[in-house]
C-alpha cells in the first residue's frame, strides 16, 4: 500500500501545472496496438527480415 501511496503522490506532483514535463502518458498512441507480440516473435521475424534483405542486397551485385 505504502508504493500505491508513493506512486499516487508522484503523480500528483507531476500534474500540477508548470510541471507538465514530468508527466508521463500512454495517450494516443495505445489506440495503435493492435496486438500483443512475444519477444520470440518479434526476433524471429527480425531475423527473417535479415535474411531476406541480405538476400535481396545479394541479388543486385
């Protein structure tokens, strides 16, 4: 309980006006996600990418 009470305050703190720099938001940019990736995921498709782009780089010389 004590965090929740610590988190609270800080953001409090951070909403007050002249300190809208400290303040941190998800905003809009949430309604973007579309769906949740795991890391495994994500890397695998990074690496065929890789590859493909080597390949691809590859080709032209």
């Amino acid at each position: 309980m004590l965090v929740q009470v610590r988190g609270m305050k800080g953001l409090e703190k951070a909403v007050k006006p002249g300190s809208y720099h400290q303040l941190w938001s998800a905003g809009q940019s949430v309604a973007f996600v579309e769906d949740i990736t795991s890391v495994k995921e994500i890397i695998d498709r990074l690496i065929t990418e890789y590859r493909q782009s080597l390949g691809a780089i590859s080709a032209r010389f």
